[in-house]
C-alpha cells in the first residue's frame, strides 16, 4: 500500500524506447495465449499421485495411501486379479466470495493407483479406515500363503 | 501490498528423513492461500498428522506449521515406499494487516484450515461527511 507521498507524474512513458517495447510484448503474449491457457495452475497436465505404501507381516499385507481431504464415500478400494486398487476424486474445495488465490499447489481431480500385492489374499476379509488422511488398507493373506512350521521327526 | 508470502523453507525432500549431515530434513507441505475482503484462508495438506502433532507458532510476523506424523506405522516389513516419515514444515511470512490475536486453525483428515482475519483497522470502510 502507498504512503501518503506526494503524487509526481511519471515521464517514462515520453521516452520511445518503451511504447515500442510493450508492443512487442502484448504480440508474444498474444502468440502464447492458448499455452498460457493450458499450463495455468499446471494442475491440467500434472495428475496427482498420492503417496502409496506397501507392508507385509506374517499374516497381511497392508496397503497404506495418503490421501488428505478426502470424504470416505469419494474413495474406491477394489481388488482384481491379486491387484489392489485405490481410486478416488478430490472435488473442489468451497469457494470463497470475492476470494483472490495466492496459491493453488493442492491437487483437485481423479487419481488412481494400482498395487500388485505379493501374496494371494482373502478377498471377503479385507479391512479398510480412513484416519487423519490416511487411508490404511488391511488384506489378511489365504491360509495356503502364510507361512508354515512344519515339524519333521527325525528318527 | 504485502501478503501471507512464502518465506525461504526447506526444501521438498520426500526421500531422505536426514541428510549427511544428520540435520532433520522435512516434508513441505502443498498450501492453497485465499484472500477475502475479510482476511486469509489457507490450507496445508498433511497426511497423517492430527490436532496433537500440530504446532503452529508466531514469532515476529513469522507463522511456522510444524506437523508430527502419528502413529501410523503398521509394525510390519515395508515392501515398498513413497511417502516420507519426516514431519512438515513450512513457515509463512504474515502481512502485516492480520489480527494475530484471531488466527482459528482447524485440521479434518490431514489437511489444516488456518483462518487468518484481517484487524477492524484495515478493513476498507467508508468514511462520511459530517454537515
């Protein structure tokens, strides 16, 4: 904000150099207006690619997705073919009246990510919660992939 | 006119939680900042932090988020990684118009909401001509 500075009157503009100048500019601002368009807030070419995680103990896998702001109905978990996958959309936070953006880095839109999971895993008995952003996936491995003691007599 | 600008923070390194040196490295998180007429929202995104991690502190115009992951660690072998175990940090340098003493934080499912009001002082009003 100005002070309260006593108004001069600027004399740049009577210097030639200068209309010439901006000429030029509104000309390749021109040339690039449809880029401009398109690479705006770059979040049209970029996609969002949360966060996974992957772990294993005896008995489960887990799967493991940062995905901050989401309401728990936006979010699909769904297994296929030993194949996990998570996918979702994030939709446009509420807009603020009159508000005027500073910054827009958060991801808005579709995202879908695909975990092949290194053991067979019973598929009626998988858990999934959805806390502080996180979503934590728990697939209980078949009985047949989980590790066995088997006990040998020796004679 | 002055705004809730970014200072020079750390930067995003989502690898490494230590760097050579063993200094703490962190997560900066993504922010969206609006300005209304009466005064700035902004939003930072961390996953996996909650209102205990979350330390939010003001110091000379100077706001700092800090955020502690909690507890989310499944005791079990990881198989494989992307995110980090780093906390976040981020520090904004505050225009000098916002009533410090008003700042509202509120964090949902890993994202926080800081409310920043502008002081009555600054508000535009309209003055009127007395007779």
């Amino acid at each position: 904000m100005s002070n309260l500075t006593r108004w001069q009157r600027s004399d740049l503009s009577a210097w030639p150099g200068f209309g010439r100048l901006f000429g030029l500019r509104n000309e390749l601002d021109r040339l690039f207006e449809p880029f401009a368009e398109l690479t705006r807030g770059s979040q049209l070419l970029s996609v969002w690619n949360p966060a996974v995680d992957v772990f294993e103990d005896k008995d489960s896998i887990i799967v493991k997705a940062e995905l901050p702001g989401m309401k728990k109905e936006d979010i699909d978990v769904s297994l296929h073919d030993g194949a996990l996958s998570v996918s979702g959309e994030r939709k446009s936070e509420e807009k603020f009246e009159d508000a005027e953006t500073y910054r827009s880095e958060r991801f808005v839109g579709r995202f879908h990510r695909t975990v092949t999971l290194p053991s067979p895993v019973s598929a009626d008995k998988v858990k999934a919660q959805y806390k502080d952003g996180i979503l934590m996936i728990t697939l209980p491995k078949t009985e047949e992939a989980k590790p066995k003691q088997i006990e040998v007599n020796v004679a | 006119m002055n705004t809730v600008t970014q200072k020079e923070t750390q930067p995003d390194l989502r690898t490494a939680d230590q760097n050579q040196n063993g200094r703490q490295q962190f997560v900066t998180p993504e922010v969206n900042i609006f300005e209304t007429k009466d005064g700035y929202v902004l939003q930072a995104e961390m996953p996996g932090v909650n209102k205990d991690g979350l330390d939010i502190t003001l110091e000379n115009n100077e706001l700092t988020l800090h955020g502690r992951r909690g507890d989310q660690q499944p005791k079990a072998t990881a198989l494989w990684r992307e995110s980090s175990l780093a906390d976040y940090r981020r520090v904004f340098e505050l225009d000098p118009a916002i009533d410090t003493g008003k700042i509202d934080a509120k964090i949902d499912q890993g994202v926080l909401t800081l409310r920043l009001p502008k002081s009555e002082r600054v508000k535009p009003r309209k003055v009127t001509v007395s007779d």
